[in-house]
C-alpha cells in the first residue's frame, strides 16, 4: 500500500471530465421528521465508487480533501498523510449492474460496511423496470436519493460517440436490430427516469462524461426527459467543466467548477 501511494502520487492521470446533473422536486411535499437515515437507491453502481462517496468513513490522502470548502469533514488522522473522512446518514439500501464483476466487487466490500449481498441486483436496468410493471416488488420504498452514472460509451470522445444510436443493447451484447430503440445502451437513462417516477425520491443524481454536452442537442434532451418526471416534475441544476470535490452538509460530492454559481 505504501509504493502504491507513492506510484500514485508520482502517476499523470489523464480522465475525461464528468457532467454531474441533479435534480430537486419543484414542490416540498413532505413533512416528515428528520431521519437518522437517507436511504439510496444506486443504479448502474459498479463496483460502488459513487456509493462509497455518498456513505462516507473511508481513506483518502489529506491532500486530496479541500478542507476549505469540506472543513468537517475529516474523522481523523491516519498515517502516511491519510485521513479518515466521516460517516455520512446516506446508505445503499438497493444496487445495480449487469456486471457479476461489480457485484462481487461490491459486496465484498460493503459486507464490511453493514449491507447484504441482495441489495446488489444483476438483472438489467430494463429487465427491473418490466418486473416492476408486471407486478413485482422490485424496488425498495422510502428512497430519499437515485443516483445513476448512466452509460457513457455511447457519448464519451474515447469512444464511436453514436448516441442515442448505440451499438449495443441494454445487456451490453451487439444491437442486431436496423433501428434505435428505447432499450440501446444510449438510452437507458430514459429507464433510470422510469425508476426515478417509481421511486419518488426528494432528489436525485444523473451523472456522464462532458462529451455528452457537444453531442448534437443530447443533454438538452436529457435534461428535458429528466425534468419532465412525475405531476411537478424535478428542477435540475447541471454542472460542466473542470471537476472539482465539494459538499453539502450531508455528503461529500463529485462537481464541476463551471456553472456552480448557478448550484445555488
């Protein structure tokens, strides 16, 4: 662990940088009490590094924490210039990836950490929702929070940047059919909005590469399908440019610098 901090440290890693999309209801319409707990609902999870951000109490260099903007956030000291930052309320009561990879990557680690292993579903996102419209319980109740990394093949400058249009289906296997349909890799997130309408959270988070944005019109589509969910629908606040770590007073999160004044 100690030369891979040091490899880390002396590494240029060249990533695209992330579009982070989130979205409030238009109208507060509960009155409940504070909960100890915020229940969260993650969708296309992996092996669970957004999970992971939102719930808190792991390790990270100290440096990499911007304790201007996170001041509190640090439990405590570690060796090696590490710290441990704090457990946050949010917890993953429902995961999901197609990936049996992912899935016993994340529940190795977050056995660890309290959860189960049936709160990770291998079943496709589409596969989920038709199981919900026939009548079975898919999805948990109560969810404060959807969080979603949908897809990014399809939109990412690293890759043939199709689109809507994508090679693949909602399973990842070649797409054999002439036409688009709403169950390609490039649309799925019209079935995270789907989930999103079933689950009624008070916020969630849609979150892709910055490709996305000089795609044709995309994230004008995008943004329009997820703001048109539900009787009031949701407003969204979306975040491009340079990616920088910021939080709220609940969560530590992933941002973009530009257009944060408009995050207010």
């Amino acid at each position: 662990m100690r030369t891979l901090t040091k490899d880390i440290e002396n590494t240029n890693v060249i990533e695209e940088p992330q579009l982070a999309v989130k979205f409030y209801p238009k109208k507060k319409e509960s009155t409940e009490k504070d909960k100890s707990t915020l229940n969260m609902l993650s969708l296309f999870s992996g092996c669970g590094g957004m999970d992971l951000g939102f719930e808190g109490q792991f390790s990270v260099l100290k440096s990499s924490v911007n304790e201007i903007l996170s001041p509190n956030f640090i439990e405590k000291e570690l060796e090696n210039n590490f710290v441990e930052l704090k457990k946050t309320r949010f917890k993953t009561v429902f995961a999901n990836d197609i990936l049996k990879d992912a899935r016993n990557a994340w529940v190795h680690y977050f056995a660890k950490r309290g959860h189960n292993a049936e709160d990770f579903q291998t079943d496709s996102i589409v596969d989920l929702v038709k199981l919900h419209q026939s009548g079975t319980n898919v999805f948990p109740k109560d969810i404060d929070i959807v969080t979603g990394g949908f897809p990014c093949q399809d939109f990412s400058v690293a890759g043939k940047r199709k689109g809507f249009n994508s090679h693949k289906n909602h399973k990842g296997e070649l797409n054999t059919k002439t036409c688009a349909t709403e169950e390609t890799r490039g649309k799925l997130y019209m079935w995270m909005k789907q989930v999103i309408e079933i689950t009624q959270p008070k916020i969630f988070v849609a979150e892709n590469v910055k490709g996305l944005v000089n795609l044709s019109n995309v994230k004008d589509i995008i943004q329009s399908d997820f703001s048109s969910i539900g009787d009031n629908g949701y407003l969204g606040v979306t975040l491009s440019g340079r990616a920088i770590c910021y939080k709220s007073s609940l969560v530590p999160r992933c941002g973009l610098s530009t257009s944060i004044p408009n995050a207010a």
